[in-house]
C-alpha cells in the first residue's frame, strides 16, 4: 500500500473514533468539515433526521470569486464565516463540531474560527 492510501485510511479510523462520540441533533447539528488539497467543505448535519440543514465551501457561487486571491487559510475562514451566518438563517445557535479526522489545525481551526464569529456556539 503507497502512502498515501496509508495515510487515507488512517484519517477514515480517526474519523470513524470520533464519530463514535460526535452526534449531531435537531438542537445541536453536526458541523462537519471535508478538506480536499484544493478545497474545503462545510456543512450542518442533524443525524437524527439525516438532513443537511446549511452547507458552504470554497466552490460556493457567493464565495468562489472572493476566494481566487486568497490565501487557503483566509478561505477557509470565509467558509466558516459563510456556513456560520446560513446556520444562524436556519436557526440554529450550538453546534458540535467534527473535524473529520483532520488535526484541529491550520485550515479546519480558520474555518472553525470563523464559524465561531458568525455566531455559532461550541
């Protein structure tokens, strides 16, 4: 197996550990977070009904333009931003956050914090 199937897998066992313990609800989505080499993907998911409830990434039509000259990590904080002002659209105040598999790093912390100043709470 290359190294990157290896390094693949090991993000898809992260991740199925954490899901373990991250459940989302009506009350308290899941916001959960996809980071492709180029671009990174947000959305709140309520488990209970299996629907997503708001979404945005750097393909977005209201973001994609204001991306193309930014740096990943501030793009990936307007993602946050964005997904952070369509959950407060749809209602919704708490979160439980789920990073994927991914390290609470760099591109997934930006977006986390620009959800956090959009007004989501976790």
């Amino acid at each position: 197996m290359d190294a990157s199937k290896r390094k693949h897998k090991a993000r898809e066992r992260r991740h199925r550990r954490l899901r373990a313990r991250v459940q989302g609800s009506s009350e308290q989505p899941r916001l959960c977070v996809y980071r492709s080499l180029t671009n990174i993907y947000a959305q709140l998911i309520d488990d209970g009904q299996g629907h997503t409830l708001a979404a945005a990434s750097t393909i977005d039509r209201d973001l994609r333009a204001l991306v193309a000259d930014k740096s990943p990590i501030e793009a990936a904080r307007m993602v946050g931003q964005l997904v952070g002002e369509r959950a407060r659209q749809a209602g919704v105040k708490r979160v439980v956050f789920d990073r994927g598999g991914y390290r609470y790093h760099g591109r997934v912390a930006a977006l986390a914090e620009g959800a956090r100043a959009a007004g989501l709470d976790f």
